[in-house]
C-alpha cells in the first residue's frame, strides 16, 4: 500500500495538472476498415474478416459512417474539421491486433482544437480545453491463462478473440488542463459525464463505461507551489492511469494519484513517468509498463487508405444536426422547470435528468417526477445495487404521479405502489388493483371509523370538544390503523372534528 | 553523406524485432545511409508549394457503406494459426500491455 499524504495538505503543496484521454465505440453496423460485424460478445472470432485478421491481401476500406459520427463529435466538442486528414500506422508487436500495428491518425487527425464547458457539483462551471478527436480502431480481447491471478504476470499463455480489433474508434485528447485545484477529481468525473451525454445525444455510441464502449485514461501530474512573485514550477513527472471502468472510479483514481504522488515529493521523491492500473477493488493504482522507447511508434501515413477530405456541406449539414450542447440544454431545462440551484444540482448528480425529462413528457409536474426518481426510486437502486432507470420507466413514474395527483393514493400509498411496481406486478393502476390500495375517499366508511374511535376514546372526545384540537391525534391514527392506512390524513382529521361537535353529548 | 549512426540501427532492428549481426549493422548503416542522401536529394528539388503526399494516386474519400458483409467462421479464422483453443488463438503469454 502506497503513502498517501492527505488531500488538504496535498493541494496546499502542489498544484494538480491534469489530461485525459477517452476512448469512444462507436455504434455503426460494421467495423472502422472492414464490413465485419461491429458487435463485440458472442462467439469468438466469428465477428471478423480477414481484414481484421491483417491476412495477406486483405485491403482497409474506411467505413463512411464512422467518419460522418466523427465529424459529429468533433463539432459537438467544439473543433474544427481538418480540411485534409490521413491515417497512420501506428507500429507496435502486441497480439491484441494481428498486423503488428494499428490504424489511427497522427499529426492529421480529423478534428483539433475544441472545449466542452463542464459543470462542477458546486456549481462551478469549467472549460475543458480540447487538443484534438481522431479515428482509430480498437484492439482484440486477450484473455491471460495460468499464473496465480490470472494477470498477466505468471501467465502460461494468453487466449486471443478478435471480435473486438477494427470497431471504430474515436480518441478525444484534451490539452494540459490547469486551474482545477482542489476541484480536479469531481473535473474529471464530470467531464468524462459530459463526454458520455454528449455522445449519448449525438446517438453515435451506447457509451457504456462498464461494457468499454467508453473508456478513460487520466494523466495527472503535480507541481510544487512557489511564493509569491517566484517564477512558477516546472511541470511535474505525469502518470496515466488506465483500467478505469466508471464515473466514480475516475474521481477516486485522480483522488488517489494526487495523494500518492505528493507523499513521494514531499520526502524528496521522484514520480516515475509511467501507466499505472486503478484496481476497483482496492481502490488503488498499481505501476505498469513504464514509458521508454517501447513508446517509438514509428508512424507512418497509412499506404493502403486515402486522406479523408469532408466536403464543407458535410460538414455544415452535420453541424446543423447537432442536438443541444448538454451545458446549454441544462440550464434550459432548470429555467424550464422552474428548480433551484440546489435542486437542479441534486438532479444532475443523480444522473436522472433524462428519466425526468420523459416523466415530464409522460404527463407528470417536473417537481414531483424529479422528487419520485432522486428520492425513493434511487433509494430503492441504491439498496439494492443496481441502476435507477432498471427499475421502473418514466411511464410508470408519471401514472403513479397521476394516481396521487387525482387523489387515488396518498405518498404512503404510492410508495406502496411503487414498491408492487419495481417488483413486476405490472402498471401502478394494476398494483393498486390487485393490492387495494387506493384511499378510502367513500367518507361514509371514513365516518363510521371515526364515530366508533371518538366514541372508544370518551376522554380525547372531550379535550376536542373542550377546544384542545391536538388531542385529535390519537383519533386519527385510530382511524387510520383502521383503514389500513388507506386514507387521506388531512380528510380524516377534518371529519374527526366535524365528527366531535356533531356527536351527542 | 547522412548521419545515421549505429546505435540507431540497432535501435530501429529493435523495434521491429529483427536480430541482427554485428557484421549486418555496419553494412545497413551505411546502406541507410545512402537511402537518407537520396530522400535528401529529392528533399532539394521539393519547394514549399509542393504538397506532402501520402499515395501516389490522387485520390480522396473512398468509403464505403455500413452493410454488414461477409465474415469467417472461428474455424475459417483459425485455420491458419499456429495453435488455438478451438475458439481463439493461443499465444505465449507476453510481458506487456495491450496499447
């Protein structure tokens, strides 16, 4: 187990320098150069061609839609379209792709120079700055055999399925981002959130972090703060943490790696400029290959494919397809419906904003669909370690919505329901059906309770009559015991003191 | 005459995996050499209006449709393999990472 200086004491020291690289799958039909099917699962070695095998006279061919996606997401990001961009080789021995190398784009890649504003859970807002997006093609699954682990340390051999290499890749490369601060692990978290949403509404991956179709890697470094009027510090040794496979590991890998790195500077230590693996388990990084020559890539423009040279309609056509910036759609929907900061905030984090936007639409007050999904729908997720939108659709949220709205339930009674409808007993109006759950609004029935409670309890009836309304208390939770909590509490206790005057003495 | 020296040789053969004799190294260096001089030559003639150029055809923008087509099967990949498991390539377990 590292040394880890606390994180206080670690920001007050060093300023956090960070970059990150993600990694996006896109979601077309076929593969980046080959017209295999892009679906990666299933049997391996069946989703290939003898282009993604590299067999001997098997040609590249660029797959057109995966160029207009990444044209896409470069607008989205806010870069500007290469006039001109080519593919490179970029050379490596390495069984995870059988040509010795992959196709990806160097110094021409097909967008550069972008932002995307994140927005912080304090409400800060911070421009990410972008250095470019280019293509590429993933890489096979290696599956390590042997060994105590089954890491690839001790392995007696590893199992390669090629299903994998050729999906179409884009690789978003921001620039040295300054200026996070204490900040930098919920920056990272969000940013990697706002690529996900902006991806997601591009509608040009599933963006799945726990299935790899996003994948992030973070490089951070520290630098020791001066005094005042002292030139600042070079910049210190980074490291890239990779393997981190969701939003809350990218805020602890950065957590961990300021902490980690300023306990070795602090005692006059040097970082080792090197990938190092987060371990979800542990919560910790672990070293890995470090950086050296293996890193000369030896790139070269891709003999077997031609640049790549969008037209300025194309370009002009996509960018007046592209859907709302998440920034800009968020603070319309707060001003839309009318949420404070605070509320607005609570949602955000939830990540629930879209399940709210359908309730909304399926009818529901934006008030009550954000309460149902951040309160006891995510309780219930969080209890049971699983994901919100699993458990019930915006559908069933906004007609539970309706039932309370039109007075058919009370809140208890709709969480009753709520709790018949996550379990499989069908719509909310099926489980209040089927479980009888609808309040008892018949006041006759309301009544006749009430009577009987006020008529058991001589001496509450007479502190009501007496003026000492507080006293009702006993008599309506009488009276609910007796409706089996299937009655409107504010009716009952109107009735109760109606009841009081109007009994016989 | 171009500087390539040694020590990049070796590194070069290094990196594409090619053992290389001590006897080999010094021919390819000065045959590397010479190749640097002709690219240098040609480099002269190059003016600043002359465009890098990746393929010798001027061509552009050759794409293709996103239609699943044709794949092989596991048997068909394999067949050519070394060794497998029936289902994947088997390879010596390599000290590295995935890129």
């Amino acid at each position: 187990m590292a040394k880890l200086m606390d994180y206080d004491r670690a920001l007050e020291l060093f300023e956090p320098v960070l970059g990150f690289e993600v990694h996006i799958e896109l979601s077309t039909k076929t593969k980046m150069f080959s017209d295999a099917p892009n679906y990666f699962g299933g049997e391996p070695n069946t989703n290939i061609t003898p282009v993604d095998l590299g067999l001997p006279g098997s040609l590249p061919v660029v797959n057109g839609q995966a160029v207009r996606y990444a044209i896409s997401l470069g607008l989205a990001l806010g870069c500007s379209i290469a006039p001109t961009s080519r593919f490179a080789r970029k050379n490596y021995f390495y069984p995870d792709l059988a040509k010795n190398y992959q196709i990806s784009q160097s110094d021409e890649p097909i967008a550069f120079a972008g932002s995307v504003e994140v927005e912080l859970p304090n409400g800060r807002m911070f421009t990410v700055p972008i250095e470019r997006a280019h293509m590429e093609e993933d890489a096979g699954k290696l599956t390590h055999v042997g060994g105590a682990t089954g890491r690839i340390q001790g392995a007696e051999y590893s199992l390669v399925d090629y299903n994998r290499a050729g999906v179409p890749l884009v690789e978003i490369v921001t620039d040295i981002i300054y200026g996070a601060e204490a900040d930098a692990p919920e920056l990272a978290k969000a940013y990697v959130s706002t690529i996900r949403d902006i991806v997601v509404g591009l509608g040009i991956s599933e963006a799945r972090m726990e299935r790899g179709n996003l994948r992030c890697d973070a490089n951070i470094s520290l630098r020791r703060r001066t005094p005042e009027g002292e030139p600042p510090a070079p910049l210190g040794t980074r490291t890239e943490t990779k393997n981190v496979n969701s939003l809350r590991s990218v805020e602890r890998a950065i957590r961990y790696e300021i902490q980690r790195q300023a306990a070795i500077l602090d005692e006059g230590g040097t970082i080792t400029q090197e990938t190092r693996h987060w371990h979800e388990d542990t919560g910790e990084t672990s070293a890995g290959r470090p950086k050296s020559d293996a890193d000369d890539y030896r790139y070269f423009p891709e003999p077997d494919l031609l640049p790549v040279v969008p037209s300025d309609e194309l370009i002009e056509e996509l960018r007046a397809a592209l859907p709302e910036a998440p920034a800009i759609r968020r603070r319309r929907l707060k001003a839309e419906w009318n949420f404070t900061d605070l509320e607005f905030q609570d949602l955000t984090n939830s990540g629930l904003v879209n399940e709210v936007i359908d309730t909304v639409a399926a009818g529901a007050s934006p008030a009550a669909a954000r309460k149902w999904w951040t309160g006891e729908i995510a309780r219930t997720a969080n209890a049971q370690g699983v994901d919100a939108t699993t458990l019930v659709t915006p559908l069933q949220v906004a007609q539970l919505v309706a039932l309370v709205d039109d007075g058919t339930l009370t809140d208890r009674l709709a969480r009753q329901v709520l709790e018949g409808v996550i379990a499989g007993e069908g719509t909310p109006q099926q489980v209040v059906d089927a479980r009888g759950l609808a309040v008892v609004s018949d006041d006759g029935a309301l009544i006749a309770a009430i009577d009987e409670a006020l008529q058991s309890q001589p001496d509450v009836l007479a502190k009501i009559r007496d003026g000492k309304v507080q006293a009702a208390g006993a008599v309506i939770g009488a009276v609910m015991k007796a409706m089996k909590g299937q009655a409107d509490a504010a009716r009952v206790r109107e009735l109760v003191l109606e009841r009081a005057t109007a009994l016989p003495e | 005459m171009s500087e390539i020296t040694q020590e990049q040789v070796t590194h070069l053969a290094n990196l594409a995996r090619i053992a290389l004799t001590p006897e080999e190294i010094v021919s390819l260096t000065s045959e590397l050499g010479s190749i640097m001089d002709h690219v240098a030559t040609v480099t002269e003639v190059a003016t600043p209006d002359v465009p890098a150029t990746s393929h010798p055809i001027p061509l552009q923008n050759v794409f293709r449709d996103d239609v699943v087509g044709q794949t092989l099967t596991a048997e068909e990949a394999l067949a050519g393999a070394p060794d497998h498991d029936g289902s994947r390539f088997r390879v010596t377990a390599i000290l590295g990472e995935e890129q």
